[in-house]
C-alpha cells in the first residue's frame, strides 16, 4: 500500500512538474547557400515552429515598450562579418492595449533573417538567442533561451573575380523559398483569375445570341423532350449534353495548358512573333465577323460526328453535343480563339478555367430550358438581331487585337502604336460601333431597318458616350479604368497638354532632378515625368551620394498590373510626395528585348547567360528575390539590402503609403546605428 502511495505521488509530481515546463516554440536553422567562397554574402536563417493559440514576439519594436523582445547576439569572431540588422519575415503588427504601443509577432511560424560576409574560411558563427511566446488563451507567456552554432557551412576559398567572368547573380534568398513564394503570388492572382472566368463567361453567354447557337437552343431541347420516355429521362439526358459540351472546350484548354504554360507564357507575353500572330488572328476572326468571310470546318468532319450521334445512348448525346460545336464553329471559334489566345499568356490554369466558364455559360440554357421547357416561350425569335450581335463582336475584336501590337511596339521600340495612335484607333472602331446601332453603317449580312429600335438607341448612346471619354486621353487624360490596356502615358508625354494628376498635383511639381546622364533614359520613363534610373548599379552609386534609400520597381511592357499601380496608386498625392522625395527610383523592366554589349552579359543561377536588357533584369528579380511576378516593389539600403520584406500588387494606396514610410524609417534606423 505504501508503494503504491508513493507511486501515485511520484506520478503527481512528475505531472506537475512537466505541466509547468512549456516549450511552445521550437527552434531550427538553416543557411541560404551550403557552399561559398570569402568575400560571399549569406543569409543566416532561422526558423520557430509555434504551437496554435501562441505567438511569438518579433524583434523589430520598441525594446522599452515592455514585452520581451527576440534577440540574437553573435560570438564575435574574425571569420565572418555581420551586414546589417536581423531581419523578421512576415511578422504581422499590432496595436496592444495592454503595453500601450504596437508590437510585431508571429504565429504558428517564424522566421528571422541575418546577412553576413564570409571573410576567411573555416567560419565559426556561434551565439545565443532570447524570446517570450504568449498565449490569449489564459495570458500565460513563457521566455526562453537557446545557442546556435552554424557549422554545416562550407568555404570553398578566395572569392576573386576574373577579370571579364561572367558572374552569376547571386541569391539573397533560400532556393527552397521558392515554392512559399509562388503559393503567395497566386494568392495575390486569385482576383484578376476570377476576373478572367467571368470574362470567359460573358464570352460564352455572347456566343449563345450569335446566330450559329441561338436557332440551335429550341430544335435540341425539344429533341430531348420528344425523344425521351418521361421527364425525368429527359432531363437527365439535358445533363450528359451539357456536361459533354463542357467536356469538348475544356479539353482545348487544357492542352494549352499543358504546352503553353509555364516558362512560355513569357515567350508569348513578350515575343514579337507570337504576339504579331495573335494579332493577325484577332483581325483575322474580326473580317469574319463582320461578314467578309466564314470560318467553317471541313463539311467532311462535321458529317462524320453528325452520323456518329445517331448511334443512340450517352455516346450518341455526347457527339450530338460534338455536332453542336462544329456547326457553331464559325460563331464560337474566334470567341474561343481569343480566350485561349488571352489564357496561354497568363496563369497556368486561365486556359482550363477560361474554357470552363466559356462552355459552362452554353451548357446551361440547354440543361435549363429541358429542365423548364415552359421557359422556351419567353425565349426571343430569331432574326437579324443575332447577326447584329455577331458584328458587334468583329468590332470589339478588332479592338482587342491592338492591345498584342501594343505590347510588341512597346517590347521593341518601334514606336509605330503610341497612346494618341492607339487611342486614335479605339474611338475610329467605337464611333462606327455606335453608327452602326443607328444603321449608318449596312454589313453584308444585315437587314436594313426602317426604323432603329430603343435597345439599339440607347447601346448607341452608350458607344458614343465611351468615345467621348477616350477623346481626352489624345491630350493626357489619364483614363484610370483603361490602364491596364493601353499603352502608357509615358509614350506621349511630350505632349501632354494635362500638366496635373489624378490627385490635382502638378506633375513638374518639385520634382528631384539627376544631375547626371541616366543610363537607358532613351527607352524608358517613369509615370508623372519622375525621376529615376534603369540600371542597378547606378541607381546604387547614386542613392550612396544622394544618401537615400533605393525603390526598385520590377514592371514590364507588357504588364497590366503595373499600369494600373502607376495609374491608380503612384498617382496619389501621398505616394508621389515619398517618390519624389524619399527615394531613388530604379525601374527594372523584365521583357524588354533590347541587346546588352557583351561586356555586360551576365549568367544566372539557371546557367544561361542573358543577354537583353529585359533577361538580364528579370535574372536578377528571380536569383536575388526568388520572385518572378510584376509588379514587385522592393525597398534598399545604400549598401543594396533589404530595408523590409517586399510587397506586389495591391491597389490599397494606403497599404502603399505604409510600405514607404516603414522603408524610409528603416533606412535612418540604419543609418543612425552606423
């Protein structure tokens, strides 16, 4: 008995013992290249796992404010050289009542970052870090301590540079940070991805009045309706059809995917010659619209589906919906065309999702309609309505297929599709839209009208309505809703008769002057005549003169995005105020094809030497930051490091404003401690 008491007490003690030990971070580390040569810089990484309900206090607030800041303290030693202050990546922030003041933390995960130089080989990097992690479950926090030794490092020798080499540049980032950052810019892309889909539907929902599809709604539904034993055979048969509809356009998507995914969006984004075919598409599928000519397949191939439906079963309404899609061809081809032309230049899963959504917006009013045949009375009738729809098209098509010579004309300097041409181009195309709603202008399939019906006059109004907004854009109007698509402002500039921006700011308004000739200022220019550079290194040598911290702006010709920060963000009076003022600009365009001399080749991480303006900065947004998105904006110290983890595509101008001033504040901290 006396055993067993004291077993039960020892069991006690040690329970209560292990209870009041808590460890909920546990730490680990790791290094950003395994092998480097003295004079290589590195990062030192270290990473917290932290359990749920907990978080851990970062290292960047105020020490004094109360809670136990992270530290990190380095046994001095002549082997390596620290280069700058650790840095938190993606702590979050906020403003606790119970310190009176803003702290930064983390949860479920942290990381810290320090930068050293290599000096001598053999490195010993030693210390000892201090932390507290607090719960709000029941306001519990627990400090704690540890040692790190990084001793998995090897040094392969000097780090001398061979006079001519051409160096790599190197990684500021673990190349296993890749994955978590790719996972972050299609969290940012999931809007302009929804975006697409419901473009995608519209385009099916179009397709559907077009006079290929819309005679084809009442003959299939009353097909199934007469075919079928009972109802509910019916309507299940509506189904398979719609599901095998978006079983035939989806497949094209998907192999677009497959093979035009990837590494070649980029070809395609940017290479005169995919974009001058798609061009060249665009205006071919707009001919055939406006009624010069017919896409048709061959009679030979849609027969052979044709007589394949006929066999009966889920097979035959699977080619009775194959026969749909040829038939309608020369209708929902050049929609079709343009989606997947427009998809294969973006996102890996555009093209599927797009095809979904164009064939998801057919499918339906054939399932609908056999679901609810009493609906089949409201439908409209057929008549020169659908060809007008058809033509409507062609026009718009004709629109869009300037935006891929654009971004050609832009990528290569050709200067023949500037902003006053393009939009020149766009008000010609709308206005004639316009007139043909009032049946001035006859096609060679139309019906001429006697009288113009209200619908029509008031599409009219509208056109001409949206022509009267381009006009000023000719002069320097910013057309803020248009960004994205048209060529920038910057092309003509020179006679811009606007001399303010969104905000009534006067764009020459205490603007910083370069006293020095800018390197490549001859094919670029910043939004709102700001000053800047093109070239990293001078933008470097130059913020150490100036003494200012550098704002780098990865973009592209061909970005839609960017065009829509400078236009909708830049423009704001707070964030030209800090451009202007705060930093030296440094632009860095990743598609442009511009030829480097040789002696300004450099090689990858990827082994391939790049040798254009655009592969040389794209190389180093990829080998430097581990991104390879537009935009990305990224803030540095004069001596090229991060001032704070970088930040893409966001039109909150606030969120904007914050990411410059945490940047500048950073950078006099730094200054201040040297």
């Amino acid at each position: 008995m006396k055993k067993l008491l004291v077993l039960c007490l020892f069991i006690s003690f040690a329970n209560l013992l292990q209870a009041q030990i808590l460890k909920p971070a546990k730490w680990h580390f790791d290094i950003s290249k395994k092998e480097v040569k003295t004079g290589d810089e590195i990062d030192l990484i270290f990473y917290a796992d932290i359990e749920p309900d907990w978080y851990l206090y970062s290292t960047d607030f105020d020490a004094d404010l109360g809670p136990t800041v992270t530290t990190f303290t380095f046994a001095k030693n002549e082997s390596f050289e620290l280069k700058g202050k650790i840095k938190p990546i993606g702590s979050k922030k906020k403003f606790d009542h119970t310190w009176n003041g803003e702290i930064t933390y983390f949860t479920t995960k942290a990381e810290f970052r320090q930068t050293i130089k290599i000096l001598k080989t053999n490195p010993i990097i030693k210390g000892t870090f201090e932390y507290q992690v607090c719960t709000n479950k029941d306001g519990k926090c627990v400090p704690g301590d540890g040692e790190f030794d990084f001793n998995q490092l090897k040094v392969l020798g000097g780090g001398e540079e061979k006079k001519n080499e051409i160096k790599p540049i190197e990684p500021e980032k673990d190349k296993n940070k890749v994955i978590e950052k790719t996972k972050i810019r299609s969290e940012k892309k999931n809007e302009s991805l929804w975006g697409f889909m419901f473009i995608a539907f519209l385009g099916g929902l179009s397709a559907l009045i077009t006079p290929c599809v819309f005679p084809m709604i009442p003959m299939t539904v009353t097909f199934f309706t007469k075919q079928s034993s009972n109802r509910r055979q019916g309507i299940f048969k509506a189904i398979i059809f719609g599901l095998s509809i978006i079983l035939i356009y989806t497949i094209p998507g998907t192999l677009v995917a497959i093979f035009g995914g990837g590494d070649a969006a980029n070809f395609l984004s940017t290479h005169w010659l995919p974009n001058i075919l798609f061009f060249v598409i665009f205006v071919v599928f707009a001919l055939s619209f406006l009624g010069l000519f017919e896409i048709v397949l061959p009679s030979s191939l849609v027969n052979k589906v044709d007589a394949a439906s006929d066999r009966g079963g889920y097979l035959g309404i699977f080619f009775m919906a194959f026969t749909l899609a040829l038939v309608s061809f020369s209708c929902t081809g050049p929609i079709v065309g343009s989606l997947l032309v427009e998809a294969s230049r973006g996102h890996l899963l555009k093209p599927i999702l797009g095809m979904f959504s164009f064939s998801l917006a057919i499918a339906l009013p054939y399932t609908l309609f056999a679901i609810f045949p009493s609906w089949m009375k409201s439908l409209p009738k057929s008549g020169s309505w659908l060809n007008s729809v058809k033509v409507v098209l062609g026009f718009l098509e004709l629109a869009l297929s300037l935006k891929f010579l654009s971004i050609v004309d832009q990528v290569y300097h050709w200067g023949i599709l500037d902003r006053d041409v393009f939009l020149s181009l766009w008000i010609v195309i709308f206005a004639m839209i316009g007139f043909y709603f009032l049946g001035k202008i006859i096609l060679p399939h139309d019906t001429k009208e006697e009288k113009i019906s209200v619908p029509k006059m008031i599409l009219a109004i509208l056109t001409f309505a949206f022509v009267v907004y381009l006009i000023p854009g000719l002069f320097g109007a910013p057309l803020h809703p248009l960004a994205g698509y048209l060529p920038p402002e910057t092309t003509i500039e020179d006679r811009n008769l606007y001399s303010v921006n969104n905000n009534g700011n006067s764009k020459s308004e205490n603007l910083t002057s370069i006293e020095e000739p800018v390197k490549y200022s001859n094919l670029f220019k910043f939004p709102y005549q700001l000053q800047g550079f093109f070239d990293y290194e001078q933008a470097l040598a130059y913020s150490k003169k100036v003494n200012k911290p550098i704002f780098i702006d990865f973009t592209g010709h061909g970005c839609v995005n960017c065009r829509e920060m400078e236009s909708r963000v830049w423009g704001d009076k707070e964030v030209l105020k800090r451009l202007q003022n705060d930093y030296v600009l440094l632009g860095l365009y990743v598609d442009d094809k511009t030829d480097l001399p040789e002696q300004e080749w450099i090689k990858g991480n990827d082994g391939k030497t790049k040798k254009t303006i655009g592969a040389k900065n794209s190389s180093f947004q990829i080998d430097r930051y581990n991104n390879n998105a537009q935009p990305f904006y990224v803030l540095l110290n004069t001596n090229g490091e991060r001032l704070l983890e970088p930040i893409a595509y966001d039109l909150t101008v606030q969120s904007f404003v914050d990411f410059l001033d945490l940047g500048l504040k950073n950078f006099k901290e730094q200054k201040t401690e040297e």
